[in-house]
C-alpha cells in the first residue's frame, strides 16, 4: 500500500526513519510536511498504530497489487498478441489509470521489437 501522511511538526527525520525501518516499509520519500511510505499488506496495522503514536496524519491510501511470480515471454505470437491487446486497452477504454500484469519484458514487447 501507498499511505501519505502529514507531519504536525512532531516527528524529525530520525522518528520517520525508524518509523520506515520498524513496519517494514520498502521506500519512503519525504517532501515538504508530506511523507510518502510504500508498505507491505501484512504491515499496515501495526503501521497505522505507529503513525498514530508519532502524531503523523494519514492524508491518502493507495491498495498497490504486485505479481507474486513475474514470467518472461519468448514465443513471438504471444508477443503480438500482449501487444496488441495492450494497445486495444490504450485505444478503447477511457479513464483507467494503469494495467496491471506479470510479464517481466513488458518494456521490450511495447516497443514493437517482435521476436
């Protein structure tokens, strides 16, 4: 998940960064009075207890879906199609913001290099 809090003044950059360390967080950026922290599912509890405690303010939360195997596509219909389909979702659907998938070559099969 992908929590954005605010700072009320009470937390420093140590608090913050031990704050990360203990809940297990991936990354955190930190810009302005906003701290962005991206955390694993089975963390949030005890993150959102440990939020709470150092005075942070919870301002967005963002559910983050992540493939749990990544494969790689070598057959070069398989590419066409991926492509394709891809670039049917682009064309004909309004308003969604991402696509998510598990092929670990996505970059190289988007850009037309057909195997």
């Amino acid at each position: 998940a992908v929590v954005s809090t605010q700072s009320t003044g009470g937390a420093g950059e140590e608090e913050v960064e031990e704050l990360a360390l203990q809940c297990g967080t991936e990354e955190y950026s930190v810009e302005g009075n906003t701290i962005t922290f991206t955390i694993p599912e089975e963390e949030q509890k005890g993150f959102f207890e440990e939020v709470k405690a150092l005075g942070l303010v919870i301002c967005s939360q963002e559910a983050r879906w992540e493939a749990r195997e990544m494969i790689e596509v070598k057959d070069g219909d398989t590419w066409k199609r991926i492509a394709l389909f891809m670039e049917m979702m682009e064309t004909n659907l309004e308003g969604y913001e991402r696509i998510y998938h598990n092929i670990e070559n996505i970059d190289e099969i988007l850009s037309g290099k057909y195997r």
